[in-house]
C-alpha cells in the first residue's frame, strides 16, 4: 500500500456566470452556442427532432476545484462507493482494489476470476448490492476467457470485512456466443428500483459480428436484465419467443460502456460509442429497437456511410441526443447531492476522446443544456460517481490511471 498526494495536484477552475443560480441557460433552449465548434462527420445528416445534439451550451457558475487523490492505478475501468467512503476500483488488467478517500492504494483483492485482458478486455465495471450493508455483496462485469475466445461475463460474490478477499463466487450471466475478439465488451452494471440487475453489451466490433446486434438469438449489441441471482425475470419482453434469448431487454445497440438509473422516475439510461460521430443517449424500453447498425449517425472509421447510411427508418428507435464528433463516452450517472444545488437530476458522463466530464440538462426525455468540464486534466475520463458529500470522482483510463475528485471551492 503506498500513500498518494491529495492536494499538491489541485488546480481551479474559473467557471463564468453564463447561467442562473440552478446552472441551467437563462435563456430559452436553442438561444445559447453549442459547447461543441468542429464539424460534424455526417455533415449531410439531420437530427431527427430539435435539440438531438449540439444542445446549448451552460456553465455552471462560481469556482471549482479538481484534486488528484491518487494515482498509479492501470487502467482503472469501474468504481463504486462504499460505505465508509472508499472507493472500489477496478483495473483493466484483472484487479480489483480499494481507494481509500485520502489517496491510499490497497493490495489487489483476492479470489476473483482471471479476465481475458486483451485490448478493450479485462476485468470491467462494479457495483454493489443494493443490500450491501448486510449482505457485503459485490457485481462486477468482465471479459471471461474461453475455449475459442472469450465473451462478456458478470459474477457475483461477498467482500470480506477487510476488504482483502471475495469469496462465494459465482459467475450469473454470461454473454453468448463465444468469439475471438479483443473489442465492444461493453460492460456497465445498474440496479433498478425493484432489484433489476441491467446489463450492457457490444457487439464484438468486428463487421462478421456487427449483425447480431439484431439477433435475438445472440447477447451481442444488447441491454440485459436480469434477476440479481442470475434467473429471468418473467416480464422480459422475449420471454418465451421460439430464438430469443430471454435476457434481452433491448436491442440494436453498438458498443455501452455506460448505465445509470434515474432517481425519482427508476428508468434506466444508456450511453453508447459510435463510429466516427454518432455516440448515443438512449432511454432503452422493454422489446425496442435501437437501429445498430442499419441507422446511424456519423460514418464509417474509414470514411463513408454506415451500410445505406440512413439515420432513421420505421420501427427503430431514435437516441434522445447524439454526438458528432464523438466524445466517446465511458460510464455515467445522475448527480444527486447538495454540493451542487443546481445539478440536480443532470446527467454526467465521461469522455474517453473528448478528455472531459460532460454535463447534461435534461427536461423530461429530452437534453436541454451541455457544459463539458475537466477539460484542463487532459486524461480520459472513463468512470464518474457522486460521494456523499455531492463531491463528484472520476477516474482516467490511463497507464498510470488517477482517482480525481471534483469540488466546490470552500
């Protein structure tokens, strides 16, 4: 264990008054700049509805102060809040271990499973139990080496009160069909109000794999739900259908890496990668289609249109809100705290490309406001969580990786 620098690393951030108090436009929507200058990939493309991307841009007011806790960690992909306000975190390469809130790294925690740690692979998110207090239950999401390849896996076990070991584990879900990729894992974990245990998936990436991202008989390219021991719940919508699996709950998805749970309204958000452009917010319902890869926006790596390169068709759902150019996002989660008043139900997210938090307004379904923040770190930001105090952490997907909280400044 090795003791990191808290303060030494701090630096402020001067954030003008372009807003009112609760930091949302005090202008009407469509009134103010979008955060985002650069032109868009799909340049010929349309938004489907007004304010799909490109919302205006807010700043919340006052000063803020970002810290580096601690540092040296590779790759860190999950983190979770536990009660005594330290951190798990999870390490692309296999580990897991806790952060403490001064900056102290514990050892790896034993008894987890090996992970198959090749390029976007490895040991993904994790989260607690909803009865973690009594039942010190952990999840936690990763690339399960097989015979033939590998695919995402989600398992199950009881963290020891020292925090140095899982024990009972148990491995509940595991994606299908096996392949032999390195991308597209997904893998972001969210319980619902009712115990719901939601889980995100790629498509494996690769042009072979992309189609199955429509088919009910694969995992790939999906939202799962399932039960928090692993069983179905009986009101999945393809339930009994002759090829579904029944896990699915949504589908034509291309790569999430980010879930959240919606306080007050239980529905669940994801956030998923694009092409060149095209990142998407989507609000998944029961049996829906999200177009993967028939509708798109943005374009292929290599230039030119996703297959017909059409961004809407009947019976696909839209995105709520999209990027283009892409911020390619990590994982997310609605601030609730009373550090930041006028955060209140927004919706933050990391950026892998774009190196910053971004911050969205949201009015019913749809996106009203975009602030990026962070954008002086100039790391990848992979993983965001709210501390009891409304101190909001990162960490960055980085070969020495940190654990960065975000603050008001006192």
């Amino acid at each position: 264990m090795r003791p990191m620098l808290f303060a030494a690393t701090t630096s402020l951030l001067f954030l003008a008054a372009a807003c009112g108090a609760n930091g949302e436009p005090q202008d009407a929507p469509g009134s103010a700049a979008s955060v985002e200058t650069r032109e868009a990939n799909g340049a010929n493309q349309t938004p489907a509805f007004p304010g799909q991307t490109r919302a205006p841009g807010v700043t919340t007011e006052g000063t803020l102060t970002h810290s580096v806790v601690a540092s040296g960690l590779v790759h860190p992909w999950g983190l979770a809040l536990l009660p005594d306000g330290n951190w798990l975190v999870t390490e692309r390469p296999g580990r897991m271990r806790i952060v403490s809130a001064t900056g102290t790294l514990g050892e790896p925690i034993a008894g987890l499973p090996a992970v198959d740690a090749r390029g976007q692979g490895g040991l993904l998110d994790v989260i607690l139990s909803p009865g973690f207090a009594t039942d010190r239950t952990i999840f936690w999401s990763y690339a399960e080496p097989r015979e033939g390849g590998n695919a995402t896996a989600v398992a199950r076990g009881v963290l020891s009160e020292d925090g140095s070991r899982v024990s009972d584990v148990r491995v509940i879900f595991r994606a299908m069909p096996t392949y032999d990729g390195d991308k597209h894992f997904g893998s972001s974990l969210a319980f619902d109000p009712a115990g719901h245990l939601f889980i995100t998936l790629g498509e494996r990436s690769d042009a072979p794999m992309r189609p199955q991202a429509q088919d009910l008989g694969s995992h790939m390219g999906k939202v799962i739900r399932i039960n928090a021991d692993g069983s179905v719940p009986q009101d999945n919508p393809f339930v009994g259908q002759a090829g579904a699996r029944p896990e699915i709950w949504s589908l034509g998805h291309r790569n999430v890496q980010g879930v959240a749970v919606q306080p007050g309204t239980g529905a669940v958000w994801t956030i998923e990668h694009g092409t060149r452009g095209g990142d998407e917010l989507n609000r998944p319902q029961a049996g829906k289609n999200y177009g993967w890869p028939i509708i798109a926006y943005g374009i292929e790596y290599r230039g030119g249109p996703i297959n017909e390169g059409i961004t809407a068709r009947e019976g696909l759902e839209q995105p709520v809100y999209y990027w283009d150019p892409v911020i390619a996002p990590g994982g997310q989660t609605f601030y609730s705290g009373t550090m930041f008043p006028g955060w209140e139900g927004n919706l933050l997210i990391g950026g892998l490309a774009g190196k910053s938090l971004t911050r969205l307004v949201l009015e019913g379904d749809r996106v009203v406001g975009e602030e990026r923040l962070l954008t002086g770190l100039g790391e990848r930001i992979r993983d965001v969580a709210v501390a009891s105090d409304g101190a909001v952490w990162v960490i960055t997907d980085e070969e020495d990786g940190k654990l960065v909280r975000l603050a008001k400044a006192e």
